[in-house]
C-alpha cells in the first residue's frame, strides 16, 4: 500500500532578547544576501507525516508592556477626528485622539482583544481580534463613517465584515488573527481560507491548490500590498497557481480580503477568485528573529529606518534532504525562499512601498532509495526539478482631500526546468525522455485614481504589461489514440503586449439603504486578432445591496470576466516552429457570474449569509490530443497547457453558499460553511460532464473559545464530497513502447470523471495557553491536524510488476484479454493510494 506523502507542519520555539545598534547591520546583510542569492531553479515537493521542531530567536526592546497607537480619520475626506474615543473592551483602558487624529494606549498588557472606536456623529467601529505581544507595538489606523439619514427605524451602519458597495457579496476579510490561530493552517494561507464558503482544495490535504466554487486552480489572482503575485507556493505548477508549501511569510499578513465573485474593476485577468493581502508595517524598534529547525534554517527582522521608513524582512532555507535521504525516500526536496517589504513616508500625503518576494527550489532523485515497489514506482516516472521565481515592485499612493492616486510598477519571473532519463541513466544521450526549460517574465504598470465625484465614489485608471516566455522543450510522449511515440522537439519565444482600462462608480441612496455600483474593465493583448480589440474584451458589472431592514439586506452582482490563457498554451509550437494556437485562433477565456442572496446581522459581532451562484464559461481552451478541457488540469505537479488547443470548450457551476460567522464576543469564536454545487465542462462528444472539481458537498466548521488563565482551544472540521477521477486506459498504458517512456499510468479521458473517490473529513485541533510573568511571557501550543486519523481514498497507481532484479514483466498472450496479440505488454496492476496520518505540531513561545 503506497501512502501518500505530505510535507509536515512546523513547531516553533520563540526566544525574544534585546536587540542592540547593529540591527540595521544585520538588516542591511540579510537584504544584501537575499538579493545577491544565486537565481538557479525545481518543481515538484513532497515530504513526510512527521512533526518537525523548530527554535527561533527574536530579539525587541526591554519594555514591559505592549503600545496601541494610531489615527482615527473621517472616511469621506481623510480629516482627523479630535476627541475621538477608543476604547479596550473587557478592560479599563481607553483614550480620545488629538488634535491631529492620534491614539496612543500605553502600558496595555498582552493578550487578544477587541478595539472599540467612537465619535458623536459617527458610526462606531470595532477591530476584532488584536493581537498585542509584551514589548511589541500596534499601530491601527481607523477611519470613521458619519452617520447616515434615518428613515423611519431603519439605520444603515457600516459593515462590520468590511462588505463595499463594489463588493457586496462574496467578499470575505480575515484578520491576523483568525490566520495565527486557525486549527490546521500550517501558518499557510492558502489553508485558511479553506474555512469560508465555497473553497476547497484537493483530497489528502498535501497540495495548496484553490479551487473557488467549481474552478480550476488555475483562475485565480493574488496581491500583495496592490502588487500582482503570480507565484504564492514553492514548486508551483507552471500553468496554474498550486503547490505544496507556501511561499508568503504569514507572519507579516495583517489583513487577507478574498473576493469569490463581484471582483473590483482595478482587478481583472481572473475568472474565480481575487486574493488581496496586506502587509504589516515595520516595527518602531528593531527586532531579529532567527530560526534554526528540523526543515529550514530561517531569518527574520524588521524595525525603523530613519524616521520615516520601516522595514520587514525574513529568509528561509530548508535542508529537508537530509531528513528524507536519512528515511530512504526517492526524491529529496529543497526550498528557500526571502520576501521583505520596505515603506517610506515622506509626509502624510505621500507613501511609497517596496515589495520583494522570491523563492529558488530544487528537486533531485534518490536513486539508491530503490529496494521497494513504492520507491521503484516514484523512481520511474519523477523527473528532476529545479524552479526559481520572484516578484519585486513598488507601489506609490497620493492621498488626501478624498483622493487617493495610486501607481505600480512591478516585474516577476519564472524559471523551471525538468529533466528525465530512462532509468534515471544519464551516462547515454540515448536515454534522455525530458529535456524542458522555460522563463516566464512581466513588466505591470497600473495607474489607479479614487475621488468623490459629489455622491459618487469613482475609480478610474489603466494598466499594461509586457511579458516575454520563452520555452526549450524535449520529450518523448505517447499520442492518444494512436501506435505512435511522438518526439516533441521546439524552442519558442513569445513577447507579449497586453494593456487595460476600467472605471466603477458606487453611491448610496435613501440614507444608506440602497447601495449601486457600475462598472467595467477591457483588456487586449497582441497575440492574434481574437484577443487584440478591447471592445472584444468588454467587462461590464453591477452590483446593489438593499437593506430591508437595519440588520437584514439583499445583494446581488453580475458580472463578465476575462482571463488570457496560461504563457504555456500561448507559445506552443510544434516541430515546424508554428505557433499553433494562434492559427487556432486561440482567445480569452469567459466567465458569466450571477451571484445573489440575503445577509442578516445578528448583532454587530454575528452575521448569517445565504448566496446562490451561477458561472457560465465561454471558450475555454479544449485541448484537442487529450480530448478534454484546460478546466480539468492543474492539481498536480509538472506543467499544464503546452499543447494544442481550441477556444471551444464551454462549462458551467452553480450552487449554495451558507455562512455563520461569529467573531470574537465573549471570549467565543466561530465560523460554520456550507456549499452545494455542481462543475460541468464539456466532453469530446460536446455534453457537459463533472469536471475533475466536481464535490458537490463543502463543509467546514471552525470554533473556539478564550478561557480564563490565558487558555485557548480551537478545533476545524471539514468535509470534501466524492472527486471525480478518470480512470487509466490500462491497455495503452501497459504497451512496453508506452511505458518504457511515460513510466506512469495514462488517463482514458473518453471516461472523463467517470469513478468517484469517497467521501474526504477530517478534524483539526489546536490548544495555546499562555503564562504571563513580570518581566517576560511564554506561550505554549499543540495543533494536531487529522485528530481521528481518517484514512483518505485517493486514485490508486498504475505500476508495472518487476523481477528481483527490478525489471518490468512481460506479459504473457494470455494476461489480459484486452491486449492485442501483435503488441508486447507490461503486466501491470494497481497499487493502493492512501492518506491519513496525524500531524502533530508542538510550540512554544518565549517573550521578555
């Protein structure tokens, strides 16, 4: 039985100390080392059902207790709020703001809480969940809503889930928070978002694919600080956006805004999600962090520059292929990763933001881990991998008199390589089955201007790339549906020109109880007449929510969305050079939302939702060798869409959403999730079968509580319906031609998702306690994911039987009556595939 294996969560020991003068050396060290790194390149991961341990050094400054401190500022015109109130619930400290707007709440000690603002005239606002660490400063800037006209008894306050009028369903807002101590996050983004509606990942839990109500891994985009981030996981899938590990240190993400439909105008080049992070700011006093554990060596610092810069910076290197050649695994992975970020404000009107994230990962084989079925299957068919990729850019914003111009550049890069040889010998040319190179590189600029227009808020602006991919690609491949083993050979350069404009307009009506907001976005590219006219690319949408009542409201939003294929499928040429899906007359892909419900808050800390959707697809990219759509690729390693192909697949999902969210009110915590759903694309024949994503069922289930003593527990359960799954076409795969060349079991997409797998759940727990002392404060924890150790179904393996001497077994005339008798075989059978062990995570945090 082959298990399935799973790169393990962390324990952490923290150790915070002082920090002296030559912070600002170590800083400039660190930034001069990650710069300096060695570009070099991987692509798949994996790695083991084991807990690892990690300590951790951070040094701060000596002060006892935490500081709170920031603005409060009028929402429409940015003016300070003198007087404002804020205070500390479940505690006795409070302040009122200055002339100019600030806060500041010394001498608070650590813990979790609620911050409420107020004003006279002003709606009030409460920020859940905050953090403080002793020695550890706040900064919340807060800006206030006045007080709408009351009609009747209705009064319409400011969404305490941060909806908008531009995204009034949809649109869901996690804190710092609910990341730190999410059961079973892995202190992994992608995971946690796995807790709202609508999201989910692949079965087994080992990859950090998302999958937005129905969709591809590959419809997705994420920012960070407003600057595009096409890479947020190591050893991603070149073609869509999943991998085994992420990227984004999440201990610098202050806020995540996650958008499943109704996606802003200024966002486009996406058909099922928008990820929006937002970094913290730098420390006002220095703090270094070193990490030294059983995965990764890492380094993290942060603190101020002069007076009107700040920094954050951390590096990490895994040395997991120690470990795993220790255990005699096949393959032995190796990541590093270094993101920093640093921030300059030259006076209150003026900021500038400088973000840099990258990541170099390798993948070789073990090849003397070969005594075992399982280790000899790994070995056959894995090539070696080596990846780097990294995004740098700069955000420049304007702000004041109720405008907020913004500028970003930004450039990103993408480099894989994989290379395979027969029997992983590569003493003869003769032997090499992979030979695949490839660069992806973009140069953004967008330009983005918000203002009040009298009732109207506006946000026009424009944007433009130039991308340049390049490919070197050999491989020995079998042809669907033929006796033929194809040698792909090409090299292809493309660059290209793609450029956008949108604007959207909301206002709201009757005091508050009608919001609207209208907009729209084209977008072109030069990579044939069907994709370089903007009208061709028109992207209208429309959004409203109509409060029926103070506390319950009905939203809705349409809209159509554009999405170029991957660089992969754009520059596929075949032997002659041919750009081959340009004379397809290959375009963008098409996505209709319709997406409607109703929301009721409970109170101002609770929220029920109900939404319904619908996505109708257009033109997907149908790949004509295989048979199938692009939509069903994109959950595994390797590269998806270098093929030919045709913008004639059509596909659809449709479903429920039900949500219950309570944030932290007296001590409690909690968020339940229900989806219902079907995901359609077409077949060869033109009907429309389940897709690959095609659960059905979504639940998740996260609550937790805050005892007295410094005691929190929290647990997640989840549920993932019956995947889809091809079966293999076990006669072409067990042809020795055929096999000798893909060492794998081939897919029969005749019978696309015709087998289901069973049912997935699991339940995740975590426990924290924290010990306050006088001078110093210590934080223990245990999450522990698959606490009842279910057992996952997974697709079994094709695999070939060997002799002692670890080769494939002819087969004979009489071992399957589906094989011809003019053809050699492999007797071949399938090997079980399972997952389910518990992962154990232990940490312990020191602080003083």
């Amino acid at each position: 039985m082959l298990k399935s294996i799973q790169i393990s969560p962390e324990t952490h020991l923290f150790i915070r100390r002082p920090m002296k003068g030559y912070g600002k050396v170590v800083l400039f060290v660190l930034i001069f080392i990650g710069m300096a790194l060695p570009l070099r390149n991987a692509h798949a991961s994996y790695g083991i059902p084991a807990p690892s341990f990690t300590v951790m050094v951070d040094t701060t400054s000596e002060s006892g207790r935490g500081v709170i401190r920031g603005t409060i500022r009028d929402a429409e015109d940015g003016s300070p709020l003198e007087f404002a109130n804020v205070l500390v619930e479940g505690t006795n400290f409070g302040t009122s703001a200055d002339e100019n707007g600030f806060y500041e709440l010394r001498n608070v000690p650590p813990g979790r809480y609620n911050l409420r603002f107020s004003f006279v005239g002003y709606f009030t606002r409460t920020v859940y969940e905050v953090q403080l660490s002793r020695n550890r400063d706040l900064r919340i800037n807060i800006a206030l809503e006045p007080e709408s006209t009351q009609l009747g008894e209705i009064i319409v306050r400011p969404s305490p889930f941060n909806r908008t009028p531009e995204s009034p369903v949809s649109k869901r807002t996690i804190s710092s928070s609910e990341i730190e101590r999410a059961p079973g996050g892995n202190r992994d983004i992608s995971r946690v978002i796995q807790s709202l509606p609508g999201v989910s990942t692949g079965v087994g839990g080992f990859r950090n694919d998302i999958l937005v109500r129905g969709g591809s891994p590959a419809e997705n985009t994420f920012y960070l600080d407003d600057i595009e981030v096409p890479t947020i996981n190591h050893f991603t899938t070149q073609g869509a956006s999943g991998g085994p590990v992420g990227l984004i240190n999440v201990d610098f993400i202050r806020e995540v805004d996650f958008y499943s439909s109704a996606f802003p105008a200024s966002r486009g080049n996406t058909l099922s999600s928008v990820m929006e992070l937002q970094q913290i700011n730098g420390s006002e006093r220095f703090g270094f962090t070193a990490t030294v554990g059983a995965s990764d060596l890492g380094l993290t610092a942060q603190g101020p520059i002069g007076d009107k810069a700040d920094f954050i910076v951390s590096f990490r290197r895994s040395y997991l292929q120690y470990l795993f050649e220790l255990l005699e695994l096949p393959f032995l992975p190796i990541y590093n990763d270094l993101q920093f970020r640093i921030r300059y404000r030259p006076s209150a009107r003026h900021d500038f933001t400088l973000i840099g994230l990258g990541a170099i990962d390798d993948f070789t084989l073990n090849t003397s881990a070969n005594k075992t079925e399982q280790q000899q299957y790994i070995l056959g068919f894995l090539p070696v991998n080596e990846q780097w990729n990294y995004t740098q850019g700069l955000r420049y914003r304007n702000i004041g008199n109720g405008r907020t111009t913004t500028v970003v550049l930004s450039r990103n890069m993408l480099s894989n390589r994989a290379f395979k040889y027969r029997n992983n010998d590569d003493s003869s040319p003769d032997n090499l089955i992979l030979d695949y190179t490839s660069t992806e590189t973009e140069n953004k600029a967008r330009l983005e201007n918000r203002f009040d227009a009298g009732s109207y808020r506006l946000n026009i602006g424009a944007s433009y790339e130039y991308a340049i991919y390049t490919s070197d690609s050999f491989n020995l491949t079998s042809l669907p549906g033929t006796d033929e083993i194809r040698v792909v050979d090409f090299e292809s350069e493309l660059r290209l020109h793609q450029w956008g404009v949108f604007a959207q307009a909301s206002s709201s009506y009757f005091g508050r109880r009608l919001s609207l907001s209208a907009g729209f976005r084209m977008d072109a590219a030069n990579f044939s007449a069907a994709t370089n006219n903007l009208l061709d690319q028109f992207s209208p949408r429309f959004a409203l929510a109509w409060y029926l009542t103070s506390n319950l409201s009905f939203n809705a939003n349409t809209g159509i969305y554009y999405q170029l294929p991957p660089y992969t499928l754009l520059g596929y040429r075949n032997n002659d050079g041919v750009l081959v899906n340009r004379d397809n007359n290959v375009s963008y892909i098409r996505a209709n939302h319709y997406v409607a419900g109703f929301e009721y808050l409970a109170r101002e800390s609770r929220i029920y939702s109900v939404e319904g959707f619908v996505k109708q697809y257009r033109d997907y990219p149908f790949l004509t060798e295989k048979g199938i759509s692009l939509a069903n690729l994109g959950s595994d390693f390797g590269v998806i869409g270098n093929e030919p192909a045709t913008s004639t697949s059509q596909g659809r999902t449709y479903g429920i959403e039900f949500l219950a969210q309570q944030k932290l009110y007296r001590n409690f915590y909690g968020i339940l999730a229900y989806t219902l759903f079907w995901s359609e694309f077409h077949d060869i024949t033109g009907t429309y079968v389940p897709s690959a994503w095609d659960n059905r069922h979504l639940i998740s289930a996260t609550a937790g509580r805050q005892f007295s003593g410094g005691w929190d527990i929290g647990f997640r359960w989840q549920l993932l319906g019956r995947t889809p799954f091809t079966p293999y076409d076990i006669e072409r795969s067990s042809r020795q031609e055929v096999w000798d060349v893909e060492s794998q079991g081939l897919f029969d997409f005749s019978r696309l998702g015709e087998d289901r797998l069973g049912t997935f759940h699991q339940l995740d727990v975590r426990v924290d306690k924290r010990f306050f002392f006088d001078r110093f404060n210590i934080t223990a924890y245990l999450d522990v994911q698959n606490v009842y150790a279910f057992e996952a179904e997974l697709q079994p393996f094709l695999n070939v039987r060997r002799d002692d001497q670890g080769r494939p077994i002819t087969a004979g005339p009489d071992y399957n009556p589906a094989f011809r008798p003019d053809r050699q075989y492999y007797q071949t059978y399938l090997l079980d595939n399972f997952s389910g062990e518990v992962l154990p995570t232990i940490g312990i945090i020191f602080e003083w």
